[in-house]
C-alpha cells in the first residue's frame, strides 16, 4: 500500500529523494512516465538498486568495458550463459568468475547513479512510494539481484547539474540517433581525442555513447562543446540517409534508428520512399515495424490519391497482419483497385473481424456497400437480414425473406436459419409449416448425400493412402536392394563383381517392376550388361592377341634353345665335357620345359665326378667299373644314379649324381691315420723335442714317445695321481715337465729325464721359458728363475697367485697374477715399471707383448681390440699367433685379427700346414683333422676318433697327433 | 648420577661441536661432546657397534638406546656421545628424524667440507640410503666430485659393486679406465669392487697377500687340526669303500679324477683338498681324513 503519491510536475524527484533520504525510509519509489517505469528501492534512506524501465544491460556492458572490467570475449559468454540460464548478466559474470562482487557492485553503483541522473530529466511523470518493499519484483529475488549503497544527495547535487546541462545539449543534439560529421578543415581538438576519434561520419551519437569510456553525461558534453567550437556538426538529411542506405544489406539493426530518426525529422514532408526504405530495412528486424512502415507508407499514397499503389502496400499488410481490422478496412475502402476474387476474401475477413468486434454499425455499413457484389448471395441477405435484426431494423424482415427465396432450393439449411430469425422476428411472417418441412426435408437429404459423398471420400483416401503405403514399401524395399545391386557393382572391378550386380538390378526390376527403383534397376542392368558385353569382348581380344604373342615368342625361343643344345651336343662330341655342361647350364628349366618330353628325355647333361684326393675308383651301383676320379657322366637331367667312390687308405664313399647336378662333384674321402699308438692313460699335455714326443697326463707320468716308430721308450712318475698333468715347456729341444706337487725334470734331446730344479713349497701353476733356463710360478705368488742347470738365478715375489707367464722377444719376462696385475721383470728379475692392471682375465701372451683375454680382446700399449673368444690354447709361428673359437680359428697378426670358420670347432690350437699343401691343420671336437684353405675349401679329412690335445709336425714332415684318450698317431700331409 | 652427568655436559658444552655430523666423520673431530647421526649394527652387553664408525662405543646406563623391533633395518638414531678416558659413551640417543631430511641436511654440508670429510659423509649416506633409491642417490652425488672422479667411483665400487647403475654409469660416461683406478674389476660384463671380485674368484686377502681361498682354509686347518687329520687317516677302512683312511689310489679308481686339487705342506705333510662335484675330499699323506658335502 502507498504512502506517498502525486506528479512530478507538483513534488520534483530532488524533493523526493531528499524526503525518502531525511527519512531514512524504506522501501520502494516507483516512477513512471509514458509507460516508462522506473523503480528506485531505498533501504533507511540509502539507494540500494535502481530498477531502470528500459534494458539496462546494454549500459553495464559499457560500464563493465569503459571500467576495462571485462573484456567483449567474457560479455559474449556470459551472454550465452544469460541465453540458457536466464541469470542477469552481472550474475553471469560473477558465476564465471570475470568479476568480483567489489566490481560488480562498483559498476553497479555507476548504472545506478547513471540512471538516476537521467531521471532528473524527467518534466512529467507519476511517482508512488511502496514502503518496506524492497524487492520490486518477485524475479529480483530469483536472480539474486546485487545491493549497492548510493547516497542520494550526492545524486541529488550532480543530477540537477546534469539536468541544467542535459537542457542546453539537448539543444544542439535533440536526437541521438543523429549522425554527427567532423567540419571539414575545423580545427582537431587535442583533448578528449578518443571521442574524436570515435566521429567517423558513419556511427550515431547513441553508438558514441555506447563505445565511449566516459559516462553518457560526459560524452554528450564533449560533443556538444565539439558542435560549439565548429569541429563537429550534425548530419544532412540526405547523408544521413546515404548512411542508413550503406547499412542496410551489412547491418540492418543499426540503419533502422537512421530512418527512424529521419522519418520523425521529416514531419509534413515525409513521402512514401522513405517509409518503404525503412520498411524493407525493418524487414529483417521487427516485423511490427515493419507493418507500422507500410501502413503509414499506404496511407500517405491513399491521400495522394493513388490507390493502386496505396493497395500494393495493403496487400503486403495482409499477409505481414492477416486480419488486422484497420488493413481490412483500408482494403475495402479501396475496393475498386481490387480484383474481384479478392474482394471476397476481403469482404469476409473484414465482415467476421467486425462480427468479432460487435462492430455492427460498421457491418451493416460494409454489408450495404457490398449489396452490388453479394446480391445474388443468401448467405449475404442472411447475414444482413441478421445484423439489422439485432439493430431492431425493420429492413431485416424483407433482407431474411429474400435470404429464404434464394436459398430454399440448394441451401435449404440457410433458408430455414432465416425462417427462424424471421419467425423470431415477426411470427406472421413465417413460412408455412408444409414448407417448412419441405425445407427441412430437402435439408436431410443433402446432408445424407454429403455425408455419403464424405464417406466416399474417406474410403477413397483411406485406399489411396493403404495403396500409397504399399507402394512405398515395395519402394523402400527395392531401393535397398537397388543400394546393394549399386554396392556391389563398385565393390569390384572384376567380371564376377559385375555379373552379380548385373543380377542385382535385374532381381530389383522383376521383384518391383513398379516402383521407381525397379524403373532404374532395368536402366542400370542394361547399362551394365552391354559394359560387361564391351568388356568382354576387349579382353577376349587381348587374350587373342597375348596368346599369338606367347605362341610366336616360344617358337622363336625353341629355335634358340635347339641352338644351345645342338651346339653342347657338338662340344661334348669334341671331349670337352665341362663347355658342354657349361652351355646345356645357360638354359634355364622353363626353356628345358618347353621342349617336347620326347626331346628333353634325349638330353644328356655331362658331370664330371671328381675326389680328395684324386686317383679314386668309381663304381656303377652295380659295382660295373667307371673309372679313375676324375670321370664323366652323362646323364639325363632328372635321372639319378648312385656311385661308390673307392680308395685305399680312405673311407668308401657313396654319392648320388643326377643331371640337374653341379657341373662337377666333388667327393671329399676321409681317411685313416698313418698309424696308431695307444698310451694306457688319458694325455693332457704333450711337446715335441727333436725326435721325441713328450706327453703328461692326470696319472702323474711322464711318457717319451719315439715318433720314429711312434712307441714309448721311457717313462717316470713325476706328479701325483690324480693332479692336473704336469706342464710341459719346450725349448731348444728340452722340455721342462713341471709336476704339480713335487720336484720339476728335464727331458734332454735324446729322450733322457733329469731332475731340474727344486722341489715346489706349492703348487705350480705355471711356467716358461727366459734365456736358457726356465721360470716357475706358484699359487703363493713365488716366481723363480732357474738356469739351464737348474741352479735357481733369482726369486720374485707377487703377492697374489701367478696365472701366467711369458717371456717376450725384447727378454722381459711378462707375470700375470690372479688379481689382475702385470708385473714386468727383466731378465735379472727386476721390476720393470710399476704393475698394470689388466682389464679381464689373460688367456695368453704373445711373445710381441699382446695380450690375449678370456673374452677375446686383445690388449698391447693400452689398446684394446675386440676379437672372438678363444676355446683353445694358442700356437706362435713367426708372427702370426693362432688359437681356436667357437666357429672356427683366429690368425692375430700385428693388429690384424683374421677370422676363419670351421664345420667342428677345435679342440686344440691349429697348426699350419707346410707351404706344400698350404692352409691349416684344424683338429675339430668331432674326431675328425681336416686341412682348410684360407677360403672354407677342405682339402684333406681325417678321421681321428676323438679330440685332438695338441698337433705336432715331425721330424719326416709328419703330422703328429695326440688325441685325448691316450691314443697317438700320425697323418701323411700329403696323401700318396 | 643424573645430575653428575649434567654438569660434566654442561662443563663440556663449551668444548662441543654445534652441528649434527655423520658416524664416519668422528675421527676429523677433537671435541669432548659430538652429536651423530648413526645406525647400531650391534650390540653386546653395555657397549654397541655404531655403522661406520670402527670403536666400541660405551652406552651411558641412564640412556635407553632405541630398539630394533620388527624393523628389517635398525633405525637411524641420533647420538651425543662424550668423550671418556676410556673412549666414547653415549649420553643420549633418540631416533632420527625421516631419511630425505638426514639425506637433505648432510647433502647441504658436503659443499662446504674437505675432500676426506665429505668422502665420508658420502659413504655414510650411501650405506645408510634405502637401497632403492641408493644407485639414484649415487648419480646425484657426480657434481661433489666432478673434480675427483675417481673417488666418486670408489664409493660407487663400495656400495653398488656389480650392481647394473654401475656398470652403466661408467659405460656411459667411458670412465672404464678410471674405474680401474678405482680398484673396481671388470668381470662377465659387470663392475665389482675388489672385495667382492675377490669373493667371485674365491680370493682371499692376508696380510697383504693374496691367496686362493681354499688353500688358505687348508692351511689352517693343517695348523689347527694336523693332528686329528692324522688320527683320521690312520683309521681302518673298509675296502671298495671311501671313507677316512682310504688311500688316494682307491679314491681315484672309484670317484675319478677329482675336477679341482689344491694341496699344503705342513710339518712334513702333504695335505690336499680334491673337489669332486658335491663332496670335498681333504687327504693327509696319501689317506683321506675327511670327507665333506661341497658347500654352494
């Protein structure tokens, strides 16, 4: 309820908001003006929000941008989240964190006093004071509006500044949709040269204001003082208009207020152009603009006396409003520029609008007006006869009695409506009852004929729609199958692809011959099928042609291979077998095959059998005599046949030769010893001095072997049973045989033993050669130098367990201890240098100062070379070093390691072989000694029966053997 | 007692070391009063056995030293100990605070000390880090030695000989040649310290001087036990049976040859120790005195 109510033009808003302000009131002052309605809520005495009656995001926008709160990104969000929340924009930007509730309540405050400064424009107006009702509205409550906390005499003081201003500015800027020009040549005002800036010929005063970063106020201020100086004046008419042209297609929204404001400055001269300008602008905004346009557009033609025009618009009107009155109205007045079969519509519209508005003075007026268009029309006497009966016009009887003539025979339902008015009217007027009944009668009858043809109807349509339906199933089904037919003719490119959819299409064409798929599945199928046709006939032509190419090119290849056989027919006749097999092995098997069977089985290949060594007797599987190795077989080139190859002193072999063989078949015999010892212990170590072999095995025995009758001739217990075999060192045909527990002997050039040296404190664990006497190592680390006497020369002490030794070409005596280290002596048994530590565990050292590791690297002056790992003890010839791997033997020459690969690996150290045969002596785990050249070729094998310890070369150019079991023998080089 | 032991602390306290050092680094100290950081390896009686640090140390009776528990290691405590005639007594003990803190405060003052000290600041926090995290914490210790690189592989050496981090620092780095500077060992493809590649090769260092394991137990024993080896060899045997006084010749008819032999000369005898593949043979003149499984 109101406590305080009365016009502004009595009780000003500074008079007001002191009152509520003193007070220290609560509550809410309403003020309105033309349906403008502002509401300002007071909390005891303090502004606390201003609920403006226009739009007010649009000011806090600028607010928020002129604040440089937010930037135009975060308001376009917060705009969509508006759009689907409904929440205020301030909300929306506090939710999404843009703002803080300071910022927001500060921009808040700057709307607010904004707004209230605007009110003190107000001249009139209504005001109304709610007390303690703060929330003005319910929906202020949902949205959770912001409180701020204005002071409404600081409004109240800067508000009558502003309005005094407002008064003189709007002097010069009357309308902010005005444009405003800068004045050619005028001075650019130094000052407020963001405004300036902004004056581009093209923005109104009210986008001014909207981009500017001052307030409204202020801005109006600085362009007021602008037109003052002369640096700024208002825009013509016609630029205005050119502007709101330039608009229209890019920016309609913002070239509607232009032709707004130049159709409110036009007044008495505005014409029809403009007005259509603006409505086909307004088209694309407000369509209710765009009606109020054309409206005031036909109504300044229909005074101007041009209806046809006039009525161009109205019809516009009718369709943009259907039903408005006034368009209506408008149209009929302008009748005559109607055509006829619009009038009607016209005429009905406007008549139902006027029944719907009780209007029926108006109707009756229209009603009469339309009597030379309708007279013929009972409906129209009906209507008439009706709305003058409500008039209480006596006309009603006779225009209800002309309704009944004119309808009682096609129309008798209107003819008895208007009986009944009539009879209402004036019961002496009604019809007669015979009539009466006739009429209703003849009403019966043609509505139980409508009501058949109705029936009619439905059943037709309910046919036509079942009929449809299935029409568009048997549709919906063939085009799937027209889809598949189509999928499958692109699926492939094959003849089989298309032959399927060639089916596919056919199959839609007879399934549903009368649907439109079934119509394009005969187009598609023939289509396809003369495709098939044409591509047919291509390939079959390019098969033609492809086989009397092939046909042509093999005649001519048979000629050229008859050629080849012919000419190492005649090469083989000449002796030369090897050229003959070299010509018949140009020919590849497709050319053989192309010869007849009868042919190729007549074709002999040549193959030479050949043995190592040579000189072998070969035999038919027979055992019919062939020859001598090497020998030629001819044969055909998929017959096989077995030969033995046979030899004395070897292993008899047998080998399978065919035509399709290699040119030449080697057999590699395998052949025995030359003879065979067997000592009856196991052999470890052997060395060979002069024309004795010196073996030692875990028995503890020393044996001397003659070579020459391959027989031992002496022997001696010099270790332990069971021990590792004393080690053997040769040098100038002695050899040392150090036991491992007890006293070390000689074995002299004539096969002698001899005590040498002391008896061990510890086990020995190695020994070499130094001079002319000999170095021992033992477990605690003691090296001693002995002379060849075997007086002891010098002691060493290692400190760690000695593991090898050697004595190198420059005479320093290399000592390798368990711990890793090399300690270097000289020939006195000094230390040379200080010990070195080795990187791994030393498996040799060459006389050259190479070292050779457990892992295969090989180690001199610091530098390291990677090398495959040794399985066997190493041989030293000259400069070359050779030792066994996994896969074969190793030759370490300088820095050169060269690899070589064996079909066993070896069980001991190769040997080389004399410069007669060349290549190596391997002696494999298999048993078996093979001598391999440098390039894999074996050219010798024999058969040993076990592992070989150690290989020797005799004396008489023998290869000495000591095989692990105990056995020894010797092998010829050279085989006789 | 109490009060006694207060007032020597507080007559001390003038004399003591402000900081909390590490157990290794006693020895660079001459304070009367230190506080450690250290882990009891052991404890006998009233006296324990600090983590790196190689005296005895006397435990104060008021002092209740923390237990080990059910923890896999023994905690890492923090110490006072005084310095007494008869050497160092604890005074107080409570448990240390977390590791990454010991780890960050010692990590903090290795900058600032000389070379010895801060390498045993290292090997404390290298001993004493969770294993886990030891190779990484190594690594991490490259920049204090960047000068002294070889130092920084002995502590690796130290605490993670053949240990993967290892081998691969020093690869990638190339140090090879300085680890073997080190002392570090090279061997199937990993890096050892030389006490542990000592124990791979079944070496056994004694008084400077390196022997094979095995026949440094067979010296002692022949120093310890020559007369029962004797008394054993001269038993009856069974023959076709080896036991203790069968001779060599039958050992070797029945079992082979033994696959490694070792033997010593004590007071005029021969002893020998035959490896076969589960049993160990040890022969005194010729006759077996025992026989024992191999050991794995």
């Amino acid at each position: 309820m109101s406590s305080l109510k009365g016009h502004l033009e009595h009780f000003g808003l500074q008079e007001l908001l002191q009152t509520l302000s003193h007070g220290a009131r609560t509550g809410t002052l309403q003020i309105e003006r033309d349906h403008e309605k502002v509401a300002i809520v007071f909390e005891t005495g303090h502004i606390t929000f201003v609920r403006p009656g226009t739009a007010s995001q649009i000011r806090l926008r600028s607010i928020l941008l002129r604040c440089d709160m937010v930037s135009e990104q975060d308001l376009l969000q917060a705009r969509d989240d508006q759009k689907q929340t409904g929440m205020l924009l301030g909300r929306a930007l506090l939710e999404r964190g843009v703002v803080d509730d300071q910022q927001l309540a500060q921009a808040l405050r700057l709307k607010a006093e904004e707004e209230l400064f605007d009110l003190f424009l107000w001249e009139h107006g209504t005001f109304e004071f709610f007390p303690d009702q703060i929330d003005s509205t319910a929906e202020d409550q949902v949205n959770k509006i912001t409180r701020i906390q204005v002071d409404p005499m600081s409004v109240i003081i800067e508000g009558l500044r502003q309005a005094d201003e407002w008064k003189i500015i709007r002097d010069r800027i009357s309308d902010l949709r005005w444009i405003l020009i800068p004045v050619p040549d005028a001075p650019i005002p130094a000052e407020s040269h963001s405004i300036w800036k902004m004056i581009d010929g093209q923005r109104s005063i009210e986008d001014i204001l909207k981009s500017s970063t001052v307030t409204r106020f202020d801005t109006c201020s600085i362009l007021y003082r602008f037109i003052e100086e002369g640096s700024l004046r208002e825009a013509t008419a016609g630029e205005m208009l050119q502007v709101a042209r330039g608009f229209v297609s890019k920016s309609p929204a913002t070239a509607l207020p232009l032709y707004q404001a130049l159709i409110d400055r036009a007044g008495e001269s505005l014409g029809h152009e403009l007005l259509d300008e603006a409505a086909d602008c307004a088209a694309a905004i407000d369509p209710d603009v765009q009606s109020q346009m054309i409206r005031r557009s036909a109504e300044i033609l229909k005074n101007r006396g041009d209806e046809f025009e006039s009525w161009n618009r109205l019809q516009r009107l009718l369709v943009l409003c259907p039903g408005n009155m006034e368009d209506l109205k408008s149209s009929w007045i302008l009748r005559k520029q109607i055509p006829a079969r619009r009038i009607d519509s016209i005429l009905d519209e406007l008549v139902k609008s006027l029944r719907r508005a009780g209007d029926h003075r108006q109707l009756l007026t229209v009603l009469r007006e339309a009597e030379t268009v309708r007279a013929g029309d009972a409906n129209y006497w009906l209507l008439r006869g009706e709305v003058l009966h409500r008039c209480k016009d006596p006309e009603a009887g006779s225009c209800l009695s002309r309704a009944i003539q004119l309808s009682k025979n096609n129309q008798p339902e209107i003819a008895l409506r208007a009986e009944k008015i009539l009879r209402n009217l004036d019961p002496e007027l009604a019809l007669d009852e015979n009539l009466v009944e006739k009429l209703r009668k003849r009403r019966d009858i043609l509505d139980s004929s409508r009501k058949l043809k109705k029936k009619a109807a439905m059943a037709s349509l309910v046919l036509a729609s079942i009929f449809l339906i299935l029409h568009l199933s048997s549709e919906w089904r063939a085009q799937g199958l027209l889809a598949a037919a189509k999928k499958i003719e692109t699926s492939g490119l094959e003849l089989s692809s298309l032959l399927s959819a060639v089916e596919a299409y056919e199959r839609v064409a007879t399934e549903h011959p009368w649907t439109f798929a079934g119509s394009s599945g005969t187009t598609e199928g023939i289509r396809l099928r003369r495709q098939i046709d044409n591509r047919r006939e291509s390939e079959q032509f390019a098969l033609e042609t492809n086989l009397n190419k092939q046909r042509s090119e093999r005649i001519q290849k048979l000629v050229e291979v008859r050629s080849v056989i012919s000419k190492a027919k005649s090469q083989r006749k000449a002796g030369d077998a090897t050229t003959a097999r070299a010509t018949l092995d140009s020919l590849s098997d497709e050319d053989l095959k192309m010869l007849p069977e009868i042919e190729l089985n007549s074709l002999l290949f040549p193959v030479v059998i050949t043995s190592k060594p040579a000189g072998a007797r070969i035999y038919r599987s027979d055992r019919s005599f062939l020859g001598k190795s090497p020998v030629v077989v001819d044969l055909r080139h998929d017959e096989v046949r077995q030969y033995t190859v046979e030899r004395s002193g070897c292993r008899t072999s047998k080998v399978s030769v065919s035509g399709s063989s290699n040119a030449v078949v080697n057999v590699s015999l395998v052949r025995g010893p030359l003879r065979t010892y067997s000592l009856p212990n196991p052999v470890n170590h052997s060395a060979l001095t002069g024309k004795f072999l010196v073996t030692t095995g875990r028995d503890g025995t020393v044996r001397i072997i003659d070579t020459a009758e391959l027989h031992p001739i002496r022997q001696q217990q010099v270790g332990v049973e069971g021990h590792p075999a004393p080690l053997l060192v040769e040098k100038s045909n002695r050899v040392l045989v150090v036991p491992f527990a007890g006293r070390p002997v000689i074995v002299e050039e004539n096969g002698s033993i001899q005590t040498f040296g002391p008896t061990a404190t510890a086990p020995w664990s190695t020994a070499c050669h130094l001079q002319r006497g000999w170095v021992l190592g033992d477990v605690e680390g003691n090296v001693i130098h002995l002379n060849s006497n075997g007086s002891l020369v010098w002691e060493y002490q290692c400190k760690s367990p000695i593991t090898l030794m050697a004595s190198l070409k420059n005479k320093e005596l290399w000592v390798i201890d368990k711990s890793r280290y090399l300690h270097r002596l000289d020939s006195d048994g000094n230390q040379v240098g200080p010990k070195t530590m080795l990187a791994g565990d030393a498996a040799q050292i060459f006389p050259d100062g190479r070292i050779l590791f457990q892992n295969g690297f090989t180690w001199k002056s610091n530098q390291s070379t990677p090398g495959p790992k040794p399985v066997t003890g190493s041989r030293n010839e000259g400069n070359r070093n050779f030792y066994g791997t996994e896969r074969g033997w190793v030759v370490l020459e300088s820095n050169r390691i060269k690899k070589y690969t064996t079909s066993s690996p070896p069980s001991c150290a190769p040997l080389q072989a004399s410069e007669k045969t060349g290549g190596i002596w391997v002696a494999g785990i298999d048993g078996i000694l093979r001598l391999q050249q440098a390039n894999g070729e074996i050219d010798s094998e024999v058969e040993l029966g076990s592992p070989a310890v150690n290989l020797h070369r005799s004396s008489n150019g023998q290869i000495l053997v000591t095989l692990s079991d105990g056995r020894l023998c010797d092998v010829e080089e050279l085989q006789r | 007692m109490i009060s006694n032991a207060l007032l020597t602390l507080s007559i001390l306290i003038g004399t003591s070391s402000n900081e909390t050092v590490t157990a290794d680094e006693v020895r660079y100290f001459d304070t009367n009063l230190i506080q450690i950081q250290a882990r009891i390896e052991d404890r006998i009686g009233n006296s324990i056995q600090l983590g790196g640090f190689s005296e005895r140390v006397a435990v104060s009776p008021e002092v209740k030293i923390p237990r080990r528990g059910t923890r896999e290691r023994a905690p890492l405590v923090n110490l006072s100990m005084l310095r007494q005639p008869s050497g160092w007594e604890i005074v107080d003990a409570k448990i240390s605070t977390s590791w990454d803190q010991t780890l960050s405060s010692h990590f903090e003052r290795l900058s600032s000390k000389p070379t010895a000290q801060r390498y045993s600041i290292c090997q404390f926090l290298l001993r004493e880090s969770p294993t886990g995290s030891r190779g990484q914490l190594w690594r991490t210790l490259t920049t204090q030695w960047i000068t002294d690189p070889i130092r920084w592989l002995q502590l690796g050496g130290d605490h993670l000989s053949s240990e993967e981090i290892l081998t691969r620092e020093i690869e990638r780095k190339n140090l090879q040649a300085l680890a073997m500077k080190a002392g570090l060992y090279f061997h199937q493809d990993r890096w050892f310290s030389r006490d542990q590649f000592f124990l791979v090769k079944k070496l056994a260092e004694i008084d400077g001087h390196v022997l094979d394991l095995d026949r440094a137990r067979l010296k002692k024993l022949g120093e310890n036990d020559l007369n029962r080896m004797l008394i054993q060899s001269k038993k009856n045997n069974v023959p076709g049976e080896i036991q203790a006084g069968t001779s060599r010749k039958t050992l070797l008819s029945l079992w082979g040859d033994p696959s490694q032999v070792t033997w010593v000369r004590w007071q005029n005898h021969m002893i020998e120790q035959w490896d076969y593949v589960t049993q160990v043979v040890r022969i005194i003149d010729g006759r077996i005195c025992t026989i024992t499984p191999k050991a794995e």
